[in-house]
C-alpha cells in the first residue's frame, strides 16, 4: 500500500513534469504562434460565451433586470400615478386593477392599476418599493454572509488540525438549529429596521459557504503557487488573501445566486409573521401579511406580491443553474 504522503509527493513530480512540458512546448512556438495563443479568451470570457448559449439562463437575467428595473422607478411610478406610496384613501379602499376614484372636492380621477389595499393605498406604488426594501435586505444579507463564510472557511481550511475542528463543529451546532426559530426570537428580541434585518439574517445564512470555502481551501492550499509564496516569505493573511481567494470567485458567484432566493424568502416570510419589515415601510412580505385576512374580498392584493416573490426567486434560481454549468468547464465537455 502506499501512504498518503508518498500519494502526494507523486502527485506534485507529475505537475511539475506536466507545467515544465508545457513551457518547453509554448518556448519551441513561433511568434505568430505565442500572439495567437495570446489572444484566447479567458476564463470569465469563455464562461460569458457559454452562459449566452443557454436561452433559459438569458431569459431568466432579463426578467431579473426588468424587477430591478421596476424596483429603481418607483418614484417615477409615484409622479406617474399620482399618489405616494404611504397616502392613504379609505373611500377608495379595495378598488380592483384598473379602478378609479375621482376626488369629489377637486374632481381629479386617480387609476389604480394594480388596484388598492384595505386603506385605499396603491399597490403598484408600494409593490415597487417594496421590492426596493425586500432585494435591498437579501443582498445586504448576502454580503454579511459572505464576508463571515468565507472569513471563516478560508482560516478553518487553511490552519486545519485544531481551529479547523472547532470552527467546524460550531458551524454543525448552528445548522443543527431551525434557522426561522432563531430569526423569529432574534427578530422580537432586536426589533431591527431593514439593514438590521439583513445582519439577523446573514447570522444564520453564512454556515453553508463556510463549509463550501473550507472545502475548496483544503485542495488549493497544496497547490504549488501556494507553497512558492510560502518560500517567498508572504504571511498566511497574504496567501488566503491574494492567492486563494481569487480562485474560488467563481464557486462564490455560484453559490451567492442560488442562495440569493432564499434570502429573499427568509425576509418575506418574517415579514409575513410580522416580525420582518414594520409598517409603514413596504416589502413584499408585510403586503402579504396585510392581504391574508382579505384575500377572499380581494384576490389581487394577494396576487401581485406572491407573484413578485415567485418570479424574482425564480429567475434568480434559473440564472444561477446557468452561471454554475457555465463556470464549471466539465459540465460542457461533450
């Protein structure tokens, strides 16, 4: 049998065999020959030219920019209706899409065309800065958890032996727990406005990319680069820094729009429960919580934002499947 080091040590002697007949080889070519090899794309160009032959992923980013779009003029949307998104009509309470109040003082005809909520504000107006507040919180919740993940699985992989077994039991004790239980007892305990919201939930979303980073640490931290800059003098912080962290980017960028969904959920369904977003700020979650005891007298106070809800976490989810298969080469090998 042979043991692991002498596995390793084989392994390492045929990479440098391999990296010294490719430089021999790119030495023997002509200058016509290097200038072409010169001009192949790398490796973002080439996973771009792969992303843009899947229709579904295309589509899929379309739509996200359109709800992003849609998002950013919401105060055009206020000037354009003529209402703003917290003024309040009772007379006008639960009119459906396409419905018109006219003002009886001034005689004004205002359309709602996505219809009112049971205090006669416009859901479209709101539908649109809810969306404002409901990406703003998952995208801060993603950054936060990036920033703790990758932090933390990038010492755990790169020390390993006694940090790396504790950083990684602590990390099993926090996904052992239900997510929502802490986030609700978080949530009544700090009583956040948006961005504390997003810190509550990134404290509980960062445990899977720490194992994903911890992981991807192990196997590049015995690359050869690595261990050149190592002789070289640069410090541990360096290395993760400057030669580890650019090499997983792409395994980040994977993970961080798959994820994205289900931060979008997590804030929708707090605020749903009442302990997300407060009132009289919107996002799509507290729309619904305010629908759920009128949904039967008006079914489109319910529809628009499960709607919103639905298609961004769907054209997020279906953008991530095809940044993943076009970032991971071997899944286009045919």
């Amino acid at each position: 049998m042979t043991d692991g080091s002498g596995s390793g040590t084989v392994s390492r002697t045929e990479d440098s065999l391999a990296h010294q007949k490719s430089v021999e080889k790119y030495l023997s070519l002509g200058a016509a020959e290097r200038d072409h090899l010169k001009e192949t794309p790398g490796f973002y160009t080439r996973a771009w030219r792969r992303l843009k032959k899947d229709r579904v992923a295309i589509i899929a980013l379309l739509g996200l920019v359109l709800i992003i779009l849609f998002t950013i003029i919401a105060p055009l949307l206020e000037r354009w209706v003529g209402v703003t998104y917290t003024q309040t009509n009772l007379r006008a309470a639960l009119l459906p899409p396409g419905g018109t109040y006219v003002d009886a003082a001034t005689g004004e005809t205002t359309r709602f065309w996505m219809g009112t909520d049971g205090a006669g504000r416009d859901i479209l107006v709101r539908l649109a800065y809810g969306g404002r507040v409901s990406m703003m919180v998952a995208t801060l919740a993603l950054i936060f958890s990036l920033l703790i993940g990758m932090t933390i699985g990038a010492v755990a992989g790169f020390l390993g032996g006694f940090v790396d077994t504790l950083l990684m039991r602590f990390v099993d004790t926090l996904m052992c727990i239900p997510s929502i239980t802490l986030l609700l007892l978080f949530s009544v305990w700090m009583k956040p406005g948006p961005v504390g919201l997003a810190f509550v939930i990134a404290l509980l979303g960062w445990t899977g990319v720490s194992r994903l980073i911890r992981g991807e640490v192990l196997s590049l931290k015995q690359r050869d680069y690595v261990d050149a800059a190592r002789v070289l003098g640069a410090s541990n912080t360096t290395i993760i820094v400057r030669h580890i962290f650019p090499n997983v980017v792409s395994l980040v960028i994977v993970w961080a729009s798959l994820a994205l969904p289900s931060l979008i959920l997590y804030e929708a369904t707090l605020s749903y429960l009442g302990f997300g977003v407060r009132m009289p700020d919107p996002s799509w979650g507290n729309m619904l919580n305010e629908a759920r005891e009128l949904f039967r007298r008006s079914w489109w106070f319910t529809f628009f934002p499960g709607m919103a809800i639905l298609l961004t976490a769907l054209c997020i989810n279906l953008l991530g499947n095809g940044l993943r298969d076009a970032l991971d080469p071997r899944l286009n090998e045919r």
